[in-house]
C-alpha cells in the first residue's frame, strides 16, 4: 500500500518537477525570439490571455520580457545585465519569476520610457535641432513609437516624437534621418523602411519601392546610407537572410551586400553589424 501511494505521488510530482523551469536555453530563447519576433507577440498575447504580465521593469533595472511558449505557458527572457544580456539572462516561467525575482515596485507592462507620470513628456524643441543633428531618436519597440532625446544631456525631449501608428509600426528598431532631410525607421515587423517628415508624420513606405518584399526584407533591423544617398538594410530572415540589402535614393532595390564575418546569426545595424551568436561587431561600408 505504502508503495502504491509513493508511486502515485511521484507521478504527481514529477510533471511539477519537469515544467518548473523551460526547458530552452536562455540564449536559444533570445536567438528564435530575434529570427522570428512575431513568437514574442504570441507569447504577450497568451500571456495576457492568462492574465500574466507581458513585460516588467525592475527597480534593479531586471527586465522581464514574454518572448517565447512552451507547455502552453509564456516563456519569459529575464535580462539583468543589458549592456551583457547573456551574462546571468535566465528563461523562467512566471512562477519561478515571482519566486526567485523581487517585483516590489516593478513597472507592469512599461508603454514606454520608465517616467514617474507616465504620460506624454515634450520639451519645445525646434525643426532644425532635428536637421542640425542635435536630437537623438531612439525607437521604443515595446510601445511601437520613436522617441526623442537631447544627444548631448540625454534629456527625454519626447516620448512619442514619432506616435504608434498600427499597420505602420510593429515593432521599429532604428530611426534616423535620411539625406533627403526625411526621418526614415526600419521596422522589423511590418519589413518596410518607413518614412517621415520632420515633424512626425508618415509619409510613405520608402523600401522596397512598391511595397512588402519579403524576398527582399523580412525580419530586418538597423539601416544607414551611404555617402551617395544609397540605403543599406540588415536583413535576418527570407531571400536575403543575413546580408544586406542595398537600394537607391528612390527605394528601388539593388542586390544584396554579402557579409562575410564568421558563423553568422543574425544582423543588426548596416554601418556597424552586431550579431547574437558573436561577442564582436563589425563594420562593413
């Protein structure tokens, strides 16, 4: 009888056992989460679904991100180091962020800067600080907005320069301005270079010209341009999976830009490549 009970609770147990902690590796997790982002928008959604946080802002500066699925249960990527996410990341399902995280006065799912009123925050600022190169725009991909700040202070000068826009940005990873004297953002999930005026506004789907290609961008990240005008984008996914792809003044694409750095993961920005799998950038003009 006794055996008979031990053996029962040990098949109770064992499946508590096996799912405490994913069984993917953090830094696995971070990988597919940047080759395929559209699972951390899954993963967000589920845990919403589950009434789970989908992101958390530590007062240690932890961050907490809903990035992947596993068991049916959001898998969190817990980052204490950004400047080296890798060094002490860990892939937690949220009971175990709640046990072994102190959440006292965390932020719960951050819609952007971490500011006291988390409301709009704008200082006056003028057309040409933009055009003079004295405002610094940093996409906030949480939030799906670009923000502004003082290049020299690091002053907030606005937390939606450039406001979330659906079906425009899903999730921007950089903003910069073009020679055109527009602002243009590379945004990973919608595969488009996106540009707008100086104020803010949309103005067009600037490449590929035409429109969605994913054979061209899918998945992209950082672009910048070349001394005469041309653009270069990273690209992770699809045709050009790990290359850059090259495009004229009027988006129009023009090949690909191979990149021949070692072992390869996954691209980041076109002036200086950054990749996940290497502890090194590199620079490619």
């Amino acid at each position: 009888m006794i055996k008979m009970y031990s053996s029962i609770l040990l098949l109770i147990v064992l499946p508590l056992m096996v799912f405490a902690q994913p069984s993917i590796p953090f830094e696995e997790l971070l990988i597919r989460h940047e080759q395929n982002p559209r699972i951390g928008i899954e993963a967000k959604q589920l845990a919403q679904s589950l009434g789970l946080p989908k992101a958390i802002h530590c007062r240690n500066n932890t961050l907490i991100n809903a990035i992947g699925i596993e068991n049916g249960q959001p898998v969190y990527a817990v980052i204490t180091d950004v400047a080296h996410p890798f060094e002490g990341g860990k892939a937690l399902f949220y009971d175990e962020v709640v046990k072994t995280i102190d959440l006292s006065g965390a932020i719960i799912n951050p819609t952007g800067p971490v500011i006291l009123d988390k409301n709009r925050t704008r200082r006056e600022y003028s057309r040409s600080s933009l055009l003079n190169g004295r405002m610094l725009l940093v996409p906030d991909w949480t939030a799906d907005r670009v923000m502004a700040f003082d290049p020299v202070t690091g002053d907030l000068v606005d937390t939606a320069f450039i406001h979330s826009s659906p079906g425009i940005l899903a999730s921007p990873k950089e903003a910069r301005l073009s020679p055109r004297r527009t602002i243009t953002v590379s945004d990973q999930i919608s595969d488009l270079v996106q540009e707008f005026d100086t104020s803010g506004t949309y103005l067009r789907a600037f490449a590929p010209a035409g429109g969605v290609n994913t054979a061209i961008l899918d998945n992209i990240r950082g672009h910048a341009y070349r001394p005469n005008g041309n653009l270069l984008v990273t690209v992770a996914s699809g045709g050009n999976q790990n290359a850059i792809a090259h495009f004229d003044t009027g988006g129009n694409y023009l090949g690909r830009r191979a990149v021949t750095a070692p072992t390869v993961r996954s691209t980041f920005s076109s002036a200086t490549m950054t990749f996940s799998s290497l502890e090194a950038a590199h620079r490619r003009v």
